[in-house]
C-alpha cells in the first residue's frame, strides 16, 4: 500500500523572465514502511524534492497525496494540522530548542497533539529507551554530543507515531561513529515500528541502510536501487557504481 504519493510534480522558481525549473515532472510513490532514500548532484533537486513531498515548500504544479490525502489542495491551518498528526522531521542542524532539556524537546510534538501526561510519558520511554537516550532526559542540547542532539531530534520525530518521517541529510555534522549508531537506529525503528522513513544524503554508506534509493539528476528521476535481499555492503557497492555513473555524488558537501 502507497503511502505517498507524487504525480507530475514540477517546481520553479523565478518569473517569467528569470524562470529555473528545479523539479520536472517527477512521478514518485513510497509504500508504507519503507525506507528510501534520495540521492543526486548538487543542484539536482534533490532537497527541492525533500521540501515538496514534505510540504515545507509548495508544488508549481502536480499532485502530492499522503495516506491518501491531497496535501497541494489543503489551506495552511489545515496543512499544520495534516503535519501535527502524520509527519515527523529530521533535520542536520537538530533544530532542537536549548532552553528545553532532551525529555522536553522530544515531547513536543505530543504537546500540541494534547497527549494525555501518562500517554506522553509512555511514549517518551518506549522512543528514548529504543534510541538510547534514556539515561540523558534531563540534560539540556549544550550539555550532549551532536551524536546524542541528532538522536533526541530522531526521537521526537518519532514518538507522536506519524505516517512518514522525512530525514534531510540526518547524519551531515556526525562523526562516522555516530552517524553509524543514528543509522543503526533508523534502520531498527524502520523495521520494529514498520516507520516510513524518507531521507535525503549525499553519502552512500547512509544510503546502503535504506531499502530503496531514488537517483536524482536535473530535476527529473535518473535511476532507482532495490536492495532487496542483498547484504547492506553488496547494496553499498552497487550506490558507488551508479555513483560513478552519476559523476560528482559521492565528492559532494
């Protein structure tokens, strides 16, 4: 079952005269608990893309549908009220809140949805005990390793439960380590949750934990990836050979 998705979608920017065509007629469906991820050049599209099918940003023309609902045609109060119940985002900066401990910001989400307290708190410890980050609630975003702030920002996408979960470049300012550890994560989440996962990088090793890689170049789809029942190195190698076709991904920033 589709749980996205994106017909004809085209994105422009400009006017008449000074017109830059990012998307092109995109056709794109995500099925429910997969986890994809959209790779591409600088300049591709890829995060134009992000943005739309996420509804940060508005279509030029085209159809997006999440859980079957048509997102391009929804007024702005009842888009935030869409975003509030069925996404969740994950961003590279964390955009976590410093006067707000790690329990705090992961709660947010259930904060505007009027959780009941003892609902929230059960979710809290279920996605901070799955995340390991228990142990630091009561630690405030300056006192935590960029590790543990991407791991909060994970866990409050996650704990309001939504349809889908959009990921732009989660593991860009971590280390390999932790950016191994938040995948390691993402992929467990994925498969015990069954969460949809959707997730823009630039880097391959980030892409081989997904089950589906989507290849962007000039606004328009190049290629897709299946993983299938392949090994997460075999999967890994075969995103550097398309890499290599592609020319410039993986030397990317």
């Amino acid at each position: 079952m589709n749980i996205l998705e994106a017909v004809k979608i085209h994105k422009s920017y400009g006017n008449k005269l000074n017109k830059q065509e990012v998307l092109k007629g995109l056709d794109i469906s995500i099925e429910k608990g997969e986890f994809v991820s959209i790779m591409g050049p600088s300049g591709s599209g890829k995060t134009t893309l992000l943005n739309v099918l996420s509804s940060i940003d508005t279509l030029s023309q085209g159809s997006i549908k999440i859980e079957g609902q048509e997102i391009t045609a929804m007024k702005e109060k009842q888009l935030a009220e869409f975003r509030k119940h069925h996404l969740g985002f994950i961003f590279q900066d964390y955009n976590l809140l410093d006067t707000l401990s790690v329990k705090e910001n992961i709660l947010l989400p259930l904060s505007i949805t009027k959780a009941s307290k003892q609902e929230a708190n059960h979710k809290f410890q279920a996605v901070a005990t799955e995340l390991g980050i228990l142990e630091i609630q009561d630690k405030y975003p300056g006192e935590i390793s960029g590790g543990q702030k991407q791991r909060t920002s994970a866990a409050r996408a996650f704990v309001h439960e939504p349809s889908i979960i959009f990921a732009d470049e989660p593991t860009g300012a971590l280390d390999s380590r932790s950016a191994s550890d938040l995948l390691n994560k993402l992929n467990e989440l994925n498969q015990r949750r069954k969460a949809t996962i959707v997730m823009v990088t630039h880097d391959s090793v980030a892409a081989s934990y997904s089950s589906r890689v989507i290849f962007i170049k000039d606004g328009q789809i190049y290629t897709q990836l299946y993983k299938g029942q392949a090994s997460r190195q075999a999967f890994f190698q075969d995103i550097m050979k398309t890499q290599g076709v592609l020319g410039g991904v993986h030397n990317e920033h």
